[in-house]
C-alpha cells in the first residue's frame, strides 16, 4: 500500500487552518493557452458556484468513488478493476433485454454522463429517503438538470451511456486496519424508462428507476456519501478527469492535518487519477489543465505545483453549510 495515498486520504479531522500563498498554476505553455481560449467559460463558472448555495445545489456521491470511479474512456473489454490505497472497485457489463427477445450487450458506463447520472440518483435518493427514483415523463428537465445537451444526439448517447449503467454490476472493497468491507451488488434494481420511439424524444425517460437495497443501504449508511456542488460537477462535465480532481478534493483538503499541506509526488497523483496514462509527463500536462477547471470550480482549494509533485493545503470546503454542522 502506497504510504502517500494512505496520507492523501486520511479521514482525520483537525481544526486548524492555514493560509498559504498559492501561485499560478499555468506553468506550462499549453496551460496559458488553455487559461487564455477558456477565460469567459471559466470565468461564468466560478460567478456560478459563488451564487449556488441553496439546498437544491448540493449533490451526493459515494465516499469511496472519490478514491476510485467509472472508466474516463471506453474501455477494451467488459470487465474494468481499479485499486487505489485501501479502496478497490471491479464493474461488469450486463445484458439488457430486447423487444425482439434477444439480450444486447452493453458497454460498460465510462465518461461523464454516468457520473452525472448516479450523482444525480444517490442524490434524489438521499433527499426523498427512497429507493424509487421518479424521472418525471419527459427527459429533457433531467438533461437541462445536468447540462447535458438535449439535441437529438445528446437524447442517443446518454441513453446508451444510461443503458450500460442501468445492468451493470460493481463491486466496491475496503481493507481498515485489515477489515474488509465489501459492497457487491448491481446498481438498478428495475426501471421503466427508454421502450419508446426513437422520434418521440419527449417520451424518452418516462418512468421510474428502483436502486437496489443494496446500494438503497450502502448510501443511506451515515458517513458513506460526501455532498459536493453539482453547479461545480454540471460545470465540469466535459472533463471526467477534472470531475473526479473536483469530488477528490471535496472530501480530502479540508481534512489535510499538516499546516505545510500535504505533497503527493507526481507518481503517486498518477496512481489516483491517471493510472491509464503511459507516462508521468503526459497525465501530468493534463492534470495541470484540468486543475486550471477545478480551480475555477472550487476556488477554496489551496494547493501549489512543485518539481516533486502536487502539495495541497487544508481548504476550506466547498459545501460548509452541511459538513461543518
């Protein structure tokens, strides 16, 4: 077990709180070029997340996902494990039925819409204290929800990203203190939804979506979901990397104990969030990017970029109004 990414993800509260100075992270030409085409999107951003602080902006996730999540790419086979520090996840693609009586492979779910779209359930979940999640009879007020386009093809891909998240299978572990604790089960118990015309996009959601008790169980357990701002993870939604970065920062800076932050060399920040990427210099240029968008996102966080990795300090959250109750 890799020791920076046990201290990375301590769950250890402390009280204080510093104020470093934190420099500008476009160290990179390809940054500042990045900073410069995207100031006005980055700019609307942050102005969004300072005026988002009512209850209806605050999102749930699975603790454990900010540790390990869905594929960013669409993976080669049907099976995708992932360990990182004490917290393993294995997911399974399924089969969903046809009208014709046959059963349709599926993908497994990658990229951003499964992360918006299981955000969005364990969220729905947690308010209404159910299983039963209602998605209303048209689909366009959820896509609008979740920023994602309601086009024609925006209709397509997020259902086909919909329907390989609905019959999967995933599997989450944890070892304490050489405890295991193991969520095995797949994520959608039922759903009405999607047996409709392919022109009658309106129709597309009508139904329901049942979690399985499982899952009903795993986020309903006090500790096991963290809020985030979902006008901060709708805003992310083009980059899965910068999503992940955003939910991993939500849950850890303000938990950082050191009051010189806390450095995780750049292989070990690798190891987190870019395990796919051949070499360090590569997932180190776009983490650096991505950076630029969650920054922008949560403007509490304290870090600084150094030669030996990427130090974070102890931020305020970006949610205080319910983790600091």
């Amino acid at each position: 077990m890799n020791p920076e990414q046990l201290d990375f993800f301590d769950n250890t509260l402390y009280p204080k709180i510093v104020e470093p100075q934190v420099p500008v992270v476009s160290v990179k030409k390809n940054i500042v070029k990045v900073v410069r085409n995207d100031n006005m999107r980055l700019s609307k951003l942050a102005a969004d997340i300072r005026l988002s602080t009512e209850v209806e902006d605050i999102g749930y996730l699975p603790l454990d996902l900010c540790q390990v999540w869905f594929p960013r790419s669409r993976p080669k086979g049907l099976t995708f494990e992932r360990k990182n520090g004490n917290v393993m996840i294995k997911l399974e693609a399924g089969k969903l039925a046809q009208p014709n009586g046959t059963w349709e492979q599926q993908n497994l779910p990658y990229g951003a819409y499964p992360r918006l779209f299981l955000i969005d359930l364990i969220t729905q979940a947690k308010l209404t204290k159910t299983p039963e999640i209602d998605l209303g009879k048209h689909l366009r007020p959820h896509l609008i929800r979740l920023g994602i386009d309601i086009s024609g093809h925006g209709y397509r891909y997020y259902r086909q990203h919909i329907n390989a998240f609905s019959v999967c299978s995933m599997t989450i572990a944890r070892f304490d203190n050489d405890i295991l604790t193991q969520f095995d089960a797949k994520l959608i118990d039922k759903f009405q939804a999607w047996i409709v015309n392919e022109g009658n996009q309106e129709a597309l959601f009508s139904g329901k979506i049942w979690l399985t008790p499982q899952l009903f169980k795993y986020i309903m357990a006090e500790g096991a979901v963290i809020p985030v701002n979902m006008q901060a993870v709708v805003g992310l939604r083009k980059s899965p990397l910068a999503m992940d970065m955003y939910c991993c920062f939500t849950q850890r800076a303000h938990r950082v104990k050191k009051d010189g932050g806390s450095l995780i060399s750049w292989p070990g920040v690798r190891n987190q969030f870019g395990i796919e990427y051949n070499s360090v210099k590569n997932f180190r240029r776009d983490f650096l990017a991505a950076l630029i968008d969650v920054k922008a996102a949560y403007p509490e966080l304290k870090f600084k970029v150094e030669n030996e990795g990427f130090r974070i300090f102890k931020s305020r959250t970006p949610v205080p109004m319910l983790l600091e109750q």
